[in-house]
C-alpha cells in the first residue's frame, strides 16, 4: 500500500481517519509513517485544541508527565475506557464529593473535573503509583473529608507538596479547594515559598497571580465555577479581596 499511493492521495485519505488509525497506518511500515508524520500530528493537534482549554491541557500534561499531543489524546481515551467501564459502581458511591465529580465535565478546566481525571488515573496500570496521581488523590482526600477542621489539615498538606507546580494559570485550583473547605485565609500557608527555597511562589508572586486570577473572575465569572451543572460551587473576586490584603501587609512588613 505503501508503494502504491504518493504522498499527496495518502494525506488526503488519512484526512478521513482518526489520530488512532493513522497511527496504525504508521506502523505499517517506514515510508508510509514518514508520509503520515506531519498529517498525524497537525490532526492531533486541531483534536487537541478542540477538546482541550488551556487549563485542562495543564492538568493532563500534569497527570501523564508529557506533553506530546499524541499520548496525551491515549492517555485521554484510557480514563473514558476506565470511566466507561466502572459507571455503574461510580453511581452506588456514598459520599457526596465523588458523587458530585461524576456529574462533572471529564474534560473541563475546574478543580472537580482535575479530582475526576486524578481518581480515573489512579485506575490505571502504570499511573496510580506516580508522583502527580498520588498527589491529586490526597487533594481528593481532603475534599472528601467530612470533619471541616481535618479537611483543611490535609488540604494544606496535600498543597503544600504540590505548591512547585503551581503557576499562574493553575493557582485557580488551589483557591477553589480552599474555598471548598472554607479555608482561603490560609492559601499562603499553603503555597507560599519557604525559607529554604521549597515550595511554591513567594509573597510578590503569589499576589500577582491572585490579582490577575481576580480581575479574570470579574470578566468571566464563570471561570470560578467548579461541580456539577445544578450544584455547583462558584469562586468570586471578592473571595481573594482579604487573602490579598494580607499578602499585601506582609510583604510591607
């Protein structure tokens, strides 16, 4: 097949095949995968951009360690295989939280859909062991506490180890899970940078990233949703108003 088809014509066909199959087509030997490489991962990539916002794409990248588009569209189908596979024992779940992730857009920006994508990677072989995982499901853990004075212990804890990988873009989940356990005055505790370099932003920083997240929620208030459609959990500007005071005063201190 490889021989009887010019580049022109295979790039045309592949146009009507999905990323998988033109990655089995690839496989089929060494002049057709040289033919199909550019087509293949322009056709990723427009998938990608399609189903991907800026925040999702941060938390898959996170989850699977990578960012090529093209693992990162089979690890995607791996969780909706997972997710498809263990519906019905999602839906006899008891507590509310994990009731509450299964309502939510898998490929949504907001701190549930992240909790949801976390708990279906822990399901699979070569995932659940990793640092990012891990990591995600004592964020779950903690939202899933019932006792609110243990629920932001283990949130702060589980934030504080992830606090190196939050950036400026993904500071809303931290502050959606402190507005959870009704715990935003402690968020600089949580992600603030420490005397011996670990952790996450200092001071300055994590106030600069408050301010545009701020100013993001008053144009798009939506963007502080988080939950299901009909019972959702909403962040507000106005939320962030006394945690950024108080960065304000103690870095005039």
């Amino acid at each position: 097949m490889a021989t009887c088809l010019s580049d022109a014509p295979l790039v045309a066909i592949s146009g009507f095949l999905n990323v998988q199959v033109v990655g089995r087509l690839r496989a089929t030997s060494r002049s057709m995968g040289a033919d199909l490489a550019l087509h293949m991962e322009t056709s990723a990539l427009q998938a990608w951009e399609s189903i991907a916002g800026p925040l999702t794409n941060a938390h898959y990248q996170e989850l699977f360690g990578s960012s090529q588009i093209v693992k990162l569209l089979c690890q995607r189908r791996c969780l909706y295989n997972v997710n498809a596979a263990t519906q019905f024992s999602q839906w006899r779940t008891e507590t509310a939280v994990a009731r509450l992730m299964q309502g939510v857009d898998l490929d949504a920006g907001d701190l549930f859909s992240c909790l949801r994508r976390a708990c279906l990677a822990s399901q699979l072989c070569g995932l659940e062991k990793t640092l990012p995982v891990v990591h995600w499901m004592h964020v779950l853990g903690a939202v899933e506490e019932q006792d609110p004075v243990q629920a932001k212990l283990l949130a702060g804890e589980a934030w504080r180890a992830m606090a190196p990988l939050v950036t400026k873009q993904t500071v809303l989940w931290p502050v959606q899970t402190a507005h959870f356990v009704d715990d935003l005055c402690s968020l600089g505790h949580w992600l603030l940078r420490a005397k011996d370099g670990s952790g996450g932003p200092d001071a300055p920083e994590l106030l600069s990233w408050l301010g545009a997240l701020a100013c993001q929620l008053e144009t798009t208030p939506a963007l502080g949703r988080y939950g299901p459609a009909g019972d959702t959990s909403q962040v507000r500007a106005r939320h962030l108003t006394k945690l950024m005071q108080s960065l304000q005063e103690s870095i005039l201190r």
